[in-house]
C-alpha cells in the first residue's frame, strides 16, 4: 500500500546537539525519520475492525510474539535478541516502499528493488559501524539462511495470519484469497517454528469451513 504524504521530520538545529557530535546527530536524525513508519497502513485490521495496522504496531507485535514464542522456535538455542532486533529493524524500509500486500504478485516483482534502495536510504542515515550493523541485520532476515531469520519469518507471517483468522477472514475475504495461496505465504512458519506450524493448518482448515477463505 502506498506510504500517505507526509510532512518532513523536524530537525534539530546544530546548537541543540551536545557538543560537536556528528555521531550523534546522525542517530537523532534516524530517530526521528523512522517516526514516519506509523503512516504506513498494512492489510491487517486491528481485531476490533475499526481500522488498518500501521506497521510500527506490528514490528511491536512480532517482536513480543518472539519472546512469547521461543520455546516453539526450531532451534532451542536460537539468539532471542537478535531476532527482536531483525524483526524491529525489517520493515522499516516501508517508510520509502510501502508495505506490498504479500498476495500481490504484480507489486510484489519490484518489491526487493524498491526495499534495498530504501535500507541502502534509510540505513545510510546512520553513522558507521552502526549502519553496517543494522543494514547486515535487515540483510540477514531477507536471506532468511539463520535460525534466528527463520524465526523472525514465522513471527511475522503468524501475527499477521492470526489477525485474519481472528477478523474472520474479513481482509482474505475481500481480496479473495484462497487455501492453497495461504498455505503456500505460511511455510516459513514450519521452517521457524514447526509445533505452531501445526496450529496454522488446522487454523486453515478451520477457516475454509467457516467461509473466512476460499477453498
């Protein structure tokens, strides 16, 4: 969905900053820029239905999603903090691509371009090695290679998944998802966390009966 129009982040005047801290600055100004990620509306509804996720509420959600779920990880021994950490960093490239509905096949070719054009923006803001750093965390989750990325993926698409299910399918009604299309988004679940990959089939199943996707 494309980012609204927004006014320009405020800027700290030079004399503000302690001393003379380019480092620092830097950071304020990344602070103060990622602040524009709560106009970002996402395909999932709030469970009351009364409007659209913003995408900082779901980075918050997942990233309580992955505390609340470690022990169903695939690894046990998987690093619990730096997958909070990818999974607050992640999305936060929609400030510049939006967020692409992940059943839009058409947005979806140019959606990798468009990301890493945002991380090398936005990431760039930062003073090195910081930058470095968040940028290898935000590579890291799009490989998806680690036990910690693979972790972090199937937080994201359960939370995501759960908020359909439990608005009765009203965003895959309206988009007429089918079973097959869900099945196929949801395998990272069983990649990152199989025990809760078991919950999303039946979950699936479920849904179908009640009508909340198509078969």
């Amino acid at each position: 969905m494309p980012v609204r129009e927004q006014k320009t982040p405020a800027r700290l005047a030079p004399e503000m900053l302690p001393g003379d801290n380019d480092r620092f600055k830097r950071q304020v100004e990344f602070l103060l820029e990622i602040d524009r990620l709560k106009h970002t509306l996402r395909q999932t509804l709030l469970l009351d239905r009364s409007r659209q996720e913003n995408t900082v509420e779901h980075s918050w959600h997942i990233a309580v999603s992955a505390m609340l779920f470690a022990e169903h990880a695939a690894d046990v021994d998987v690093d619990l903090c730096r997958t909070i950490r990818m999974l607050l960093l992640h999305d936060i490239v929609e400030i510049d691509a939006g967020d692409t509905y992940c059943y839009d096949d058409l947005a979806r070719g140019d959606q990798h371009d468009r990301e890493r054009r945002a991380a090398d923006r936005l990431f760039g803001i930062l003073p090195d090695p910081q930058g470095d750093e968040f940028r290898a965390l935000w590579d890291e989750f799009e490989a998806a290679e680690t036990a910690e990325a693979q972790y972090a993926h199937a937080m994201d698409r359960f939370q995501a998944f759960l908020h359909n299910y439990a608005t009765e399918g009203q965003m895959w009604r309206a988009h007429g998802i089918r079973k097959a299309q869900v099945l196929a988004r949801m395998q990272r679940v069983e990649r990152g966390a199989p025990f809760i990959w078991h919950y999303v089939q039946r979950l699936i199943d479920d849904a179908v009966q009640r009508g909340y996707m198509l078969p």
